[in-house]
C-alpha cells in the first residue's frame, strides 16, 4: 500500500488540437457536402458549429438531431484532421464504427483528445499492467472521459490501490470518472488515509468501498469525515463487521433521507432501541426504499406470519425480493402447512438460493404433494410479471 503514502502528483493537460497522418476514417468529410433537406436537424445549427455537425453525421454514422446535441460539448470542431486521427486510433485498438458512434455519442470531447500524448500513453500504460484490447475497447465504449487526459500516473496508482485488472476495470467501466478525475493530493489520499488510520479499514475492505462507493472516496475530504460521524450517531462501531456496509449505504443518500428512513421504521412499528439493533446488524436498511420496506413489513406480519421479533432478528429479509422471492416461498410454506407438514420459521425459507429451496422444501414432497414445484414456479413467474 506503499501508493496510499507516496503518489505520484497528476496533472491534467488541456487537450490540444494536433495533425496525424494517419489514414482518414472510411467516411471522410467533404467538405463540399452540405446536409440533404431530410437530414437536417430539428434545430437550427448555429453558424459555429455547422462544421462539427456535418463532420459527425459523416463520419461518425450520428443522425442530424445526435451530432447537433454532441456539437454542444465541441462547438470549435474546426479542421478533420485530430478527430480523423481519434477515430483512426480507436479503430486501431479494436473499437467498431458502431462502438465509436456510442462513445462520440456519450462524449464527442473524445475526438478533440490528443493521440499521442492523452490516447496512446494510457492505453499502453493498461496494456502493460494486462489489460487486453477487448478489454480496453469495453471500457472506452462504457467511458471514454477520463481517456480525453494523460492519466498515466493515475493508472498506476490505482493498480497500487486495486491490487488487480478486475478492480481496475470496475472503477474504470462504470464509476471511476470521479475517482480518475479527483486530485490525488487533496482529495483522494486524505480519504485513503482517514479511512486507514481512523476507521482501521484494511485494504481489502477499501478495495470494496472503492468499488461499490467511488463517489465517497473522491467526495470533499470533511464529507467523510461528516458521513463517519453519522455512522458513528447510528451506534455502529468501526470496528464492527456492518460498519463497511454501513459506509456504503450512508454515502449514497442524503443526511435528510436517513432520517426519513429512521422515521419510516418507527412509524411501521419499531422501537428506538429496535431501530437502532436494525441499523446495526443491517446497515443496508438505510439504502432501500421506505415504501417498499413498509411493504415488506406488512407482508412479514400478515402473510408470512412473522412476529416483529422474527423481523427484527433476521434483517435481511428487507433486502429479499417481495415478488420474486418471498410471495412465492410463503406460497409454498402455505401448502405444505396445509398438508400437515411441519415447517421452520419463514426467514428459514427466505434465506436459501433457489436451487436450494426447491432441493430442500419441494423436491422431498413432491409425491406426497404433485404439482408443488409447479406451483412454485408459476408463483414466481406471475410475480415477476406483476
């Protein structure tokens, strides 16, 4: 973890235009081609960026209404040459035309990267710590924005941090605009530390906040510290198991929605003391919504036929699909009730995967009782359309 303490110092480089005598995309501009009547934007394009909405329609497959709205982001596209290096250069690592048509979609900034000194530095820095051009290519097409920069230094950061491709992928697919964008210095690193030294948070368990929380490592150093002290008010120790859970839950809602939700669970019926032992053994209680637990609970106590201790003792009922899971299953405990077959506490019948359930609560009584898995089935199916 020698990187939390010693990284290197990243800055970012405005992009700049630049010539690359690589061959044109297949599609070159003409610049003697104007737009056909029935290719014309809804919206007039103003005089400025004219240019840049021909260039995507012609050579990156965009409708006339798409390249005006991604003409918002590169209104001074005024020469073909960077943009037909861009398109070259991702056509070289793997990208199809229809995979560069959703990244110039998502971001026509990408067009207006250097290749040389953003482009290629980070895809050979990737390459060399194992990423494969499949890989590369996916992760362009999910986020081509932190590629617009030199982000070398930062690649090898991470991979200090992540300990692996995998990680890195995640951060770098879905999540990590923030996480690559943020200082290190300022931002990044006096999180890493706080959560290490204050919160005693091993590495493996900051690779998974970092994963399933990037916005909280790369939030304003005082907002963890504020999301912490609010963990701490919830009476869940650092130190204990659900405190990551904890963390992650926290820092996806508002301070003013944890309350709502803390309010939520009194008002279906939970003590301040048994809200609290709630929060405490399922932290992720603060991240669902307050009508769909309201919901749950009152299928809990009338239809399962759970008492509020049953409830209070096996939190994660909460989490369980209502339709999916938990209707069907009390379906099932219900006929074989009837049978006269004895039956363990509902939580014992909600907390198996599917594959289990049918091997332990259906498959032995199906001769006693045809039509069971049957049963269970189209209760699952029917729920899942509802």
């Amino acid at each position: 973890m020698d990187m939390l303490i010693h990284p290197h110092l990243w800055r970012i480089h405005t992009p700049r235009l630049w010539r690359n005598p690589c061959l044109r995309p297949s599609l070159p501009l003409n610049r003697s081609t104007t737009l056909a009547s029935s290719n014309a934007p809804t919206q007039a394009s103003p005089p400025n960026t004219r240019y840049a909405v021909q260039y995507l329609i012609q050579s990156c497959s965009l409708s006339a209404d798409e390249a005006l709205r991604a003409t918002r982001l590169i209104p001074h596209l005024k020469s073909p040459d960077n943009a037909d290096a861009v398109i070259c250069y991702l056509r070289e690592i793997g990208l199809s035309d229809s995979d560069i048509r959703k990244v110039v979609l998502r971001d026509a900034r990408i067009l207006c990267s250097s290749v040389e000194k953003s482009l290629r530095p980070n895809i050979t820095k990737l390459q060399e710590v194992g990423f494969s051009n499949e890989d590369i290519s996916g992760i362009i097409s999910a986020n081509s924005a932190p590629f617009r920069f030199n982000i070398v230094s930062k690649i090898d950061f991470w991979m200090g941090v992540l300990e692996s491709v995998d990680n890195l992928s995640v951060v770098l697919k879905a999540r990590g605009v923030a996480l690559i964008a943020s200082s290190l210095e300022n931002v990044i690193m006096p999180n890493l530390s706080f959560l290490l030294e204050n919160c005693g948070l091993s590495t493996r368990k900051i690779v998974r906040v970092i994963r399933q929380s990037p916005q909280l490592i790369s939030s304003r150093p005082e907002y963890v510290k504020r999301i912490v002290e609010r963990i701490d008010e919830l009476g869940i120790d650092r130190s204990s198991a659900s405190f990551v859970e904890a963390l992650i839950s926290v820092s996806t809602v508002s301070e003013h929605t944890v309350d709502a939700k803390l309010n939520n669970l009194r008002n279906i019926g939970f003590s301040q003391e048994e809200v609290a032992h709630l929060i405490c053994k399922f932290p992720s209680m603060l991240s669902k919504s307050e009508k769909l637990v309201a919901r749950k609970m009152e299928f809990l106590m009338k239809e399962a036929g759970c008492d509020k201790l049953h409830v209070i003792r096996n939190p994660f009922l909460f989490c369980c699909n209502l339709e999916n899971r938990l209707i069907p299953r009390n379906i099932v405990r219900k006929i074989l009730m009837l049978k006269g077959i004895p039956v363990p506490k509902f939580a014992t019948f909600a907390k198996p995967s599917d594959e289990k359930f049918v091997e332990r609560f259906i498959l032995p009584y199906e001769n006693v009782i045809p039509g069971l898995h049957r049963a269970f089935a189209d209760a699952a199916s029917t729920e899942a359309i509802n």
